[in-house]
C-alpha cells in the first residue's frame, strides 16, 4: 500500500512522516548494561530505517538520556542519517528523573509543524527505576513536596494528548508498572523488562523494535496512534499474511479447542490419534509471553482455519532483523490469530484457547 495519498479536490500529496522520541534512562544503575544498551539502540534504528524504507514513509527520531538532568542528544532526524549512539549515550552518576524527561520530550516535540503532512508521534521511555528526582534529587534531601506539581503535569500532559500521539514505557517490574498508569500511560502501553540482566536489555529493545514496527505498519491502515501498543498481529491483514507466509497444508495440522486450563501434554495425549512431540505443538498468543529467537509462529485464519508460516513469519510479525527473545502479548486482529511454538511437556495452556499441532 502507497504511503502518500492525495487529498480530495486537491494534487497536494500527503505524505506520513513519523516522529519517534526514544527516552532512556542513564542514572547510575544503568552502568551494568551501557555498552550493550548502545548497539541494541543502533539496532533499533536501523530496524526502524528498514521498516520504513519498505513502507516508503518518513521517519524521523529524537533521543534523549536521563538522569537528574535531561539531555537531548539527537532532534528530530532523518532516520536515515543517524550516528551510532557510541559516544552520545554516556552513564552517570545521577538519579531518576523519569516525570521530567516524559514531559521534556513531549513538551519538545510539541513544537514540530504538522501543518502538511500526514504526521505522527512515537515517544517510547525505557526505565530500569522510579522517579526519584524531577525538580531536584531527592535520594539526598529526602524532600517529597516537590514531586506534587511534577505529578500534577504529567498526568495534564497525559491526559491531553491528541489521539495521533501515542506514549508508551518500559518498566522494570509490576509496581513501576502501576506507577506509570497512575502518571497517565496507557495500561496497554507500559511493558515489564528485566532490568537485572544482560538479556533483559536485548528482549526490552527487541520489544520496542516490535511495537514500533507494528506502529509504522498501523499507519499504512490508518491508524495514527494507538493505547495498545505493546501487542502483536493487530496490525496484519489476510492479504498481508496470504502475500508474505506460505499455507501449510490442510492435512499437516489439527487445530484443537481448549476448555480449562491443563499441561500441554496431558491435553495433547488425551485427544485420539495425537501424541505429543516437543516442538510439534503450537500454543495460541494470548498474555504477554517471552519468544525465543528459535521458537517458530504460525498465523492462522479465523473463518476458515487455514494456516501460514514460513521463514518470513517472525518478521512480518515482530519486524526485520529481530534476532533475540521478544516479550509480546496478543492484539485484537477480528481476521486472524497467532500461534507460538512451544517445547515445554507442562505450559499450562488457557481455557478458551486452540491449540495448533502439527502432524
């Protein structure tokens, strides 16, 4: 689908132009991970220039860091023509001032002109803490009373945004999680990362690269922003999958309805003519899940059951290039499902759901 229209009565195009702000965190406990944390940026990027050369649109990327302070490193660029992050994301000793960086991006990208175009607006904010210092450290001084009005401002920022900006957050655990939800983040916006481990770092990007790969591919549906944006498929079409995956033959697979909750194999072995085979068994995306780089996806018409995969699945699903452990949850897609391969003999499977297995 062309990413330029023409506007009725009119020989104006209107191209989409994506603004991306990538807002990290880089207080001193973000030390353990900086290196790694810049070639999976740089990784990042590039995923986003190849997306949307495929798409034919114009992205542009804003990256800031943050501590007690909040810095711009790169404004609104073609993301074509960004440097590495080596040498513009440096560590420091400081502390988390998560409200203020949330607001500075907005605030800045706010001043962008949208008066040709088509545009939209991307900040995503990856945290390993809590707020701590917005207008003024507080891991020293133990002065609370200044959090009030940063509090008050983010959840005004939040609440007025235009429905073409989208917000979204990394976290690192369930109450960080409430936390953003009570600054104004959509539920459906806000991840969990382990921000304990190295691998936490490539599954937390890889899980940005996804979402931002399934926002690119919303807007070629119209869709210019979105409170769920951490899920995947939502953005597919039956075209889209029948253009790109290979069908698996009808007589290859069984499609079966699960209706409580049991241990895979325990199901699987309880069905005549079926006996269960690690890897064989494809479990239907629902909750947020870890895929590993090895686990294959299937994708799967709803009216008639037919089924796709193929090398080109994982891509079309989570975006080019993706090479590590995604963390995603399941979109609402009213045409299709996603299926995940599993090799566990006891993944409680959800009432409710099919499992897909291969024969």
């Amino acid at each position: 689908m062309p990413a330029t229209r023409t506007n009725a009565g009119s020989n104006k195009i209107q191209h989409k132009v994506n603004h991306v702000a990538l807002v990290v965190d880089c207080s001193g406990s973000m030390r353990p991970h900086e290196g790694q944390l810049i070639r999976v940026v740089d990784e990042f990027v590039a995923g986003l220039k190849a997306e949307s050369d495929s798409l034919g649109h114009e992205t542009r990327i804003s990256l800031y860091s943050f501590d007690h302070r909040v810095e711009n490193l790169v404004w609104d660029m073609d993301v074509k023509h960004l440097p590495s992050m080596q040498g513009l994301y440096k560590v420091n000793n400081g502390a988390t001032a998560l409200i203020e960086a949330s607001i500075k991006s907005l605030d800045d990208l706010g001043h962008i002109w949208e008066e040709y175009g088509e545009h939209s607006f991307l900040q995503i904010v990856v945290t390993d803490g809590e707020e701590n210092a917005s207008g003024g450290d507080r891991r020293h001084d133990g002065d609370m009373t200044i959090l009030g009005p940063w509090l008050d401002r983010i959840t005004a920022k939040m609440g007025a945004l235009p429905g073409h900006w989208t917000s979204a957050i990394l976290v690192p655990n369930s109450l960080a999680k409430r936390t953003a939800q009570n600054y104004g983040f959509p539920a459906g916006n806000i991840a969990i990362w382990d921000a304990d481990s190295q691998q936490g770092v490539e599954e937390a990007i890889g899980t940005v690269r996804a979402a931002a790969t399934s926002f690119l591919r919303g807007r070629e549906q119209g869709v210019r922003g979105t409170k769920n944006l951490f899920a995947v498929g939502q953005d597919l079409s039956v075209d889209d999958v029948r253009a790109n995956l290979e069908p698996v033959p009808a007589d290859r697979y069984r499609l079966l309805k699960v209706d409580k909750e049991i241990a895979i194999r325990d199901f699987v072995n309880s069905h005549p003519g079926v006996t269960y085979e690690r890897g064989s068994c494809y479990y239907q995306l629902g909750a947020r899940v870890q895929v590993q780089p090895d686990k294959e996806v299937i994708v799967v018409e709803k009216d008639t059951d037919r089924a796709y995969t193929g090398d080109a699945a994982r891509a079309l699903l989570f975006g080019t290039g993706i090479r590590g452990t995604v963390s995603v949850k399941a979109g609402t897609n009213p045409d299709l499902e996603v299926y995940v391969q599993s090799r566990s003999v006891n993944r409680k499977l959800k009432s409710n759901t099919r499992l897909l297995i291969m024969l």
